[in-house]
C-alpha cells in the first residue's frame, strides 16, 4: 500500500508534489551494491507524519535481510549514504545535529563509516 500510483507519470509536474503530501507512499532515496550486499535507504513518507528513514541491507549470498529504521535524527550523515566500498564499508557524508535536533551547516561536515558485514 506505499506504491505511487500510475496516473502521478500523467499528472502535471506543478501538481506532484502537493499530490505526494497527501498520500502514503515509500521511496529508494539511495541504491549501492557490491559483489556481496545491496544497500537500499528507503524513507516511508506518511501524509500525516514525518517521513521514516530505514537502512535495508541484502546480504547476496544467504538473502539474509537486515533492516534498520531510523527513529529519529542523530546525525545527518545518515541520510547521506555515498559509498559501499568492496571491504563492504558504506561511507556516510553529513553535518552534526545540535541539542534542538537541528542540523548545523556551519559546522565541518563529516564522513561516517559503517561496517555492514557483521549485520
């Protein structure tokens, strides 16, 4: 049931957006894959909530799944997934968050690495 509908590809592009704030619908905002895992971040976008952030990882040889969903903001560089490097590093860019849950962009940004070989 978070599938965009067809009829959004006919619709007029001026009208889309204010189309997808009133429905449900799911998204890949990021697809990286190397020989051994797909890394998918899809956000669940709810017409009434905050849109939910979640790290799927495939592992290609067992069909092993493992799904993270994000409660809520940490670090931005969660959003920001780069790289899956063949060591099966996934390389994360972003900016911190202050005590307001707001992301500061006058700070340096930085560059997150996560492990997702022993998920």
């Amino acid at each position: 049931g978070l599938e965009i509908p067809a009829k959004v590809h006919e619709m007029n592009p001026m009208e889309i957006i204010g189309y997808l704030r009133g429905i449900d619908y799911a998204t890949i905002r990021c697809y990286l894959e190397n020989e051994k895992y797909v890394y998918l971040m899809v956000v669940e976008n709810k017409s009434s909530d905050t849109p939910v952030v979640y790290h799927w990882i495939i592992n290609k040889d067992n069909a092993h799944e493992t799904v993270v969903k994000m409660d809520r903001v940490i670090d931005s560089c969660w959003f920001s997934p780069q790289l899956l490097t063949e060591d099966h590093m996934v390389y994360y860019l972003g900016y911190p968050v202050g005590d307001d849950d707001r992301i500061n962009f006058d700070s340096n940004p930085s560059i997150v690495m996560m492990d997702i070989s022993g998920l």
